[in-house]
C-alpha cells in the first residue's frame, strides 16, 4: 500500500484508512491464536513495533483526513470570499 500520507485526496485518504483499518483487525485476530511464548524475543519485538507503527498510522491518518477536509473547506471560502470581493 502506497504512503497514506502523500494523498491530496479526501476520498482516496478516506480509502486507505479503511483498508488499513481493516488490514489492522484481520492482524488482530491472527496474533490472538499466536502462542508468543513459543516465539523468539525478536520476533516479538518486532511485532509489537508493527503493532504500534499501524496504530499511530491509523491514528494520524484519522487526524490527517480531518486536516484535509478542512482544507478543502477552507480553500471553498477564501474562493468565495475573492469572488465576492472582485
């Protein structure tokens, strides 16, 4: 998947987050049949780092969706505004 964070586009951004929000659950349910203890420590390092990096991705990309939007809100009325001030 492509840098959620390089899109210009609210509906592409929107699409992302879903997937990775979908891809974080079906994840979820994997590593709860997961027997860590049978695991090498590396390895779940490693987890517990993708594990985090997916939650601050899905947490930022909510924020990012947001300041996007608003964006594009606030682009809408300054263009208004010059309309009406021309």
């Amino acid at each position: 998947m492509s840098d959620l964070f390089s899109e210009r586009d609210p509906q592409r951004v929107a699409q992302k987050l879903s997937a990775l929000e979908r891809f974080a659950t079906r994840r979820d349910r994997f590593l709860e049949r997961l027997d860590f203890h049978a695991l090498g420590v590396q390895t779940c390092r490693e987890i517990v780092m993708a594990d985090n990096y997916l939650a601050e991705t899905i947490m930022f990309g909510q924020l990012y969706a947001q300041h996007l939007a608003d964006m594009i809100a606030l682009g809408t009325q300054l263009t208004s505004e010059a309309k009406r001030a021309a």
